[in-house]
C-alpha cells in the first residue's frame, strides 16, 4: 500500500524526484515499537529507510539499519540524507548473517519487517525476491542474530503475517527469546487479522494480547485507534 499523505514532522517522505514507498506494515512496527530507553537500535531489512526514519524521530537513539539489496539500500540512504535526523542514522548494505560477524554493539531494540513468503511462486525481479521471500533471511537465521546481537534487557519486535505467529514464536524459544507481547493486526472489524506484531524478550512473561482495526466504517475510514498511533506520521490525520 502506498500512501501520498505520509509524512514526518519537519520532513516530508515525497521528495522533489521521487517518493518513498510506504507500506502499512512498515508504519504499523514504526509506530509501535518500544525504544524510548534504547541507546542502539537496529532495524533488519530497512527496504527505504521508512522505520529507520520514523524511529528517529521518535527516540534519540543512534540506529543502525540494514539492506542485502543494493538499490534499496541506496534508496534508504538518499532518504536519509534528506530527513533531519541523518546523524543517528547509517545505512548498512549487508545481509543480516555477514553484520553479525563484524557488529561489535549490543542493541536493545530490534525491529524487523522480514521477508515472509514460503514455498511461492517468485517474481523475474530479483530484488523483489529478497524483499518479499524468506530465503535470504530464515526464521531460525533470524532469530540467531537476534539472540547474537540483544542486549540482555532488550526487545526485539517484528510485523509478520498473522498465520506465521506460531512458527516464530516457537523458534524463538530455540534461542530463549519469549513472546511477552502479540497485537493482532485486523483491516477491519470483521475480517480476522492479517498480521501480528510480535515482542521478544530474554525473560519469561505472561503473553499479553491486543487488537488494532485499521479501517473502521469503510475503505480508507481509518479507526481512531489507528488515527492516534500514526497521526504524527500521516498528513490527512
């Protein structure tokens, strides 16, 4: 999904040659993830830079954010060159298993939008592949790094497609990182959930459980719950 109407105070994501894309899932992990103590955070598959900017602008952290694809990375960092928070952000062309041989930082807020798709049909564009299918990134490769790279009080959260919930929970606990915390994503009221934001810790909790509606009363009726999470990020909220 593309929104024309998304953009960060003091900064617009539509620059004068080009736009950012900007997809829901990427706004939703932006919006919700937890880094107000966080000193590092890194984000696993920036794509364009959209949650790296966006957690700029919500915390004062230094971030670090990771591509394997060449031209998305370089996208990334043209957008980050023109947001106002470039100095505590640096983009990484590398692929999450090569950075954690050479990262020397613990981080203690991880996001990923992981590539998902399994066992389907690819597109002839080889980078959409790396984007949109998991085979550059596996779950349990994932979740490696992840324990590599945690700080031992951090969080780790992910946006993935609600029907993989319990396969990545499961192989969490491989590494002993627990779900302490699930919001189920639903498009509407109606329809079931199409993703899950997912938390990780290295302490063992309760799972809490929540529900975000994304559209209310209609397409493009946005819930006011969806409204106050985003509202710094969308021109029409």
């Amino acid at each position: 999904m593309i929104h024309s109407s998304f953009q960060f105070k003091q900064f617009s994501i539509v620059q004068q040659n080009s736009a950012m894309k900007v997809g829901t899932d990427g706004v939703l992990l932006g919006a919700m993830a937890r880094g107000e103590q966080a000193e590092y955070v890194l984000d696993i598959g920036t794509g364009t830079g959209l949650i790296a900017i966006m957690l700029a602008q919500r915390f004062p952290a230094i971030i670090d954010a990771i591509e394997i694809d060449l031209d998305a990375a370089n996208e990334a960092v043209e957008n980050v060159e023109n947001c106002p928070w470039n100095n505590r952000i640096k983009i990484i062309h590398t692929s999450f298993q090569d950075y954690i041989n050479i990262c020397m930082k613990k981080y203690s807020l991880i996001v990923s939008n992981p590539p998902y798709f399994k066992n389907s049909l690819k597109s002839i564009d080889l980078s959409k592949n790396k984007a949109r299918h998991n085979d550059s990134l596996p779950i349990p490769s994932l979740f490696y790094g992840v324990n590599c790279l945690l700080s031992p009080e951090g969080i780790f959260q992910i946006i993935i497609p609600s029907e993989q919930t319990m396969e990545y929970i499961e192989t969490a606990l491989t590494y002993r990182l627990f779900c302490c915390e699930i919001v189920w994503i639903k498009p509407t009221p109606e329809k079931p959930p199409k993703r899950a934001v997912l938390a990780f810790h290295r302490i063992q909790k309760k799972t809490k459980e929540a529900t975000l509606v994304i559209e209310q009363d209609g397409r493009h009726q946005y819930s006011e719950e969806y409204k106050r999470l985003t509202n710094a990020f969308y021109l029409a909220f």
